[in-house]
C-alpha cells in the first residue's frame, strides 16, 4: 500500500471529524479508523505478513498516519468542547446591566403604627404594657366593672357571644372593650407583690396600659365589629383626676406632635367610674382645627371596681379611661372611613410605610 493511501486515509478521517456535530458523532468516525476493525488497525494487522525491512518502513508510515489521525480527532474534541462550553455560556448569560427588582419591603399597618406610640408615650411616663384574652368571662367584661345584671351592653345585640360557657354557667364573649384588663391586671399586680405586703412593704402603684383588638356587634363607617381599644388606669393611695388631666394632656400633645390642641373633659357616665367624663380634643389649627373631638372615656375608678380588684377603696383611688387607636388613627392620618384599615388594600396601606 502505497503513503497515498495513507494520506488519502488520513484526509477522509480529518473530513470526517470535522463533519461530525456532536461528541458521539466524533467517537463513531473514529471507530472507523482507529477503533478495534477501523482501517489504520487493520493496516496494523497486516504488518505481521512482511519482512523485517519492509515492516519497519511501513509500520513507521502507518504509525505516522496514526498520530495524524490521533491529532486530528484530539483538535475536533477539543473544538467541539470548546463550541459546548459557548453555547452554555451563552444560554445561561446574566446581563448585569440590567435594573435591579426591588424586593417591596413592607411596613407595619397605620393602627399598628399609632398602638406603637401609644405604648411608647405612656412606657415613658412609668406605665406597663399588658395583654389580655379576647375571650372573656361574663364577670371580667361586665360584673367586675359594676354593671348591673341587665345592662344593654350585655344584650346579644351589642355583644359577641362564644357557644361555650364558663364556670359561672354563662357564655363567654368576645370582649366588648379592654376594661376586664383593670381587675385582671390588679389581681396579677396584688399577687405579684403579694410577699412584700406581707413582710409589710407598701404595694407599688398600679399603673398601666393595656391595648388590643375589641368586638361589638356594629358595623358602619365609624363601626367594624372588630376594632381597637387601649386601656388605661393609675391606682395608688394618692392619685386623682388632676393627675389624668396632666398624664392625658401631656399624651395627646406627644401623641399628636402639636402643643396647639386644647382638652375638654366633658361630664359622662360609665358603670365603673364616677365621677365619669368623656375626653374631647380641639386642635387650634391644622384642617381638624375648631370642632371638639372625642377620644376618650375617663372616669374615677368606681369604689365597687377597686372592691373587685380586691383592693380597699378606703386606701386606693385613681383614674382609668379607655380610648380608641382606630378613631386617633384616623385623625392623626385624615382618614374619613374606619373601613379602609380593615380592607387589607395594599394601595391604601401602603401610604403609612
Ligand atoms: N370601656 C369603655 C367603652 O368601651 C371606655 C372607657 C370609659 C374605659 C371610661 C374606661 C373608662 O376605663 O374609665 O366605651
């Protein structure tokens, strides 16, 4: 066999390395040439039929072919490698030209907000923050607050009640209002300085706030049977309405970053307070300016009410009072409709971040 051959071989396994697309096209055609019965092998085996001299100078122009083949099939692997690692590069391509997408970070809703502040502003002033059960006992929301046994406030119409009854045989209710926090948090307050009265220390000063989620069976622009209440009482030996006069006048100007607003305390009534009286507001500029507005029921915490707090009313006398953070939301923001804060509409809620 003539190195034309040879050659010609060699030329039909570099065309047809370069024809193949894909590794594994790569591998067939070399098995044609240089694989177990490919045309160099076979060339190979032929060599044992030749004389010595003749066996060397062909075995060295077949081994020659070989390597060029070798070399051959080592630059197309590599090409097509090299063409594979392209076009992974190029599908999975990141432009890092473009905008980043901003991750919408949120915020807390505006009555979240404004039960914040009030927690913050009374925390300043030496009060304690408390939380209490949703589901109440007859006695806590209605008993306990010197309510007569047929009080409206009790009736169906106005109160949520739970299919399950308490130990008194009456049904539980969705609290009407935070006021149970005041007997609550005093039975907590007596228990934990229980020891220091005891070895004849004085008992600290009940003073505290209790905000949380409220419900009554109403439902209008003003109403949602789910709203806020923030609670509020300050018991001791010595404390009285001048005292909530200066602690709330002082909150609604912190609270509304104005010293320019006036209170009114305007004769009221609450079972479980008296004297009673209701806390209007005017600002004296602003677009609130002139009319009174209401935020608050007060009171002097009634003799009955302390009695039941299991405390002497002879020794102990103060205020409590109970107001809305929906209402001081609303004015704080100008919001007209108390329904917006519970529609969860994020255009709307958005405008508080
Ligand atoms: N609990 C009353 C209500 O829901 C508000 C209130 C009035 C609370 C006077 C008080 C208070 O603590 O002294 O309307």
């Amino acid at each position: 066999m003539s190195t034309d051959t040879l050659d010609s071989i060699v030329d039909s396994a570099r065309r047809a390395f370069a024809g193949a697309r894909t590794p594994a096209d790569l591998e067939n055609a070399k098995a044609q040439f240089i694989g177990k019965s490919g045309r160099i092998t076979e060339l190979m085996k032929g060599l044992g039929a030749l004389g010595v001299d003749e066996k060397k100078t062909r075995g060295a122009a077949i081994n020659a072919a070989k390597q060029a083949i070798e070399a051959a099939l080592a630059g197309r692997r590599q090409a097509l490698a090299d063409a594979e690692l392209d076009a992974q590069l190029k599908a999975e391509a990141l432009d890092v030209t473009l905008p980043g997408r901003l991750r919408d970070p949120g915020g807390l809703h505006p009555v979240s907000l404004t039960m914040e502040r009030i927690e913050r502003i009374f925390a300043s002033m030496g009060f304690d923050v408390a939380d209490g059960p949703e589901i109440e006992t007859d006695w806590h929301s209605f008993t306990s607050l010197n309510n007569p046994p047929n009080h409206p406030a009790r009736s169906m119409q106005d109160t949520f009640y739970v299919d399950i009854k308490g130990e008194d045989g009456i049904a539980y209710n969705l609290r009407p209002h935070t006021s149970p926090m005041q007997v609550r948090y005093a039975h907590a307050h007596i228990k934990k300085h229980a020891k220091t009265v005891q070895a004849g220390g004085t008992m600290p000063e009940i003073r505290v706030i209790a905000p949380g989620r409220t419900y009554r069976v109403d439902s209008d622009a003003t109403h949602s049977p789910m709203f806020h209440q923030c609670e509020g009482l300050w018991l001791g030996e010595n404390v009285s309405f001048k005292d909530l006069k200066v602690v709330f006048t002082d909150f609604c100007r912190t609270f509304f970053e104005s010293d320019d607003l006036a209170l009114r305390f305007r004769p009221s009534f609450f079972p479980f307070t008296e004297p009673s009286a209701e806390i209007d507001i005017q600002f004296q500029s602003g677009p609130l300016a002139g009319s009174w507005l209401e935020v608050c029921g007060s009171g002097q915490v009634h003799p009955a009410v302390v009695r039941n707090m299991g405390l002497d009313p002879e020794k102990y006398i103060g205020f409590a009072f109970g107001m809305g953070p929906d209402r001081l939301t609303m004015l704080r923001y100008g919001v007209n409709d108390l329904r917006l804060f519970f529609d969860g509409d994020v255009r709307f809620l958005r405008q508080f971040r």
